[in-house]
C-alpha cells in the first residue's frame, strides 16, 4: 500500500473536510473516482464502528488494506484515510 501524507496547518478539520482533501489528493495521484475503505481520527471522540475485540487504533487500517484499500493518505495530525479506486472494482 502507498502512504502519503497532507501537511494541513489551518483551522481544525472536521471529518467531511479531511475527507475531502484526502479524496482530492487521491484524485490527483492517479486514483481517479476513490472512496474511502476505512478511516480513523487520533485523539477525538469521533470515529468509526469497530468489533468487539479489536483494536480501535489499528483495526481500521488492516480492515482497509485488506479490503482492496490501495491507498493511506494521513491529513494534519488527525486523521487517516484508506483509500481504493472504485474504477478498478469488478462486478
């Protein structure tokens, strides 16, 4: 998997405007139409579901890789972002 990271240093980010510069800078790298796989936000109340039994700080990063994920872009000091380019899916 690719890692990149955006070094964002305005006002704080709320998760639709992270996302958003993550989708952007996934466009620009040759990751036309990406959706995001999986995400995490360090040190904030909000954050996606996980299972019981997992780890919150690392299940969202093996369930994103392993689910076609081809991509984690980091935003700020935040957030993380596992991105797949849903052009590459087969149906």
């Amino acid at each position: 998997m690719q890692n990149a990271h955006i070094d964002y240093q305005g006002a704080a980010l709320d998760f639709q405007g992270a996302s958003l510069l993550a989708k952007n800078f996934a466009k620009e790298n040759e990751m036309p139409n990406p959706t995001i796989m999986a995400w995490h936000r360090h040190g904030g109340p909000a954050m996606p579901l996980y299972f019981d039994g997992a780890n919150p700080d690392t299940w969202w990063e093996k369930f994103g890789a392993g689910n076609g994920g081809g991509l984690e872009v980091g935003v700020g000091d935040d957030y993380q972002f596992i991105m797949m380019d849903t052009t590459t899916m087969k149906s």
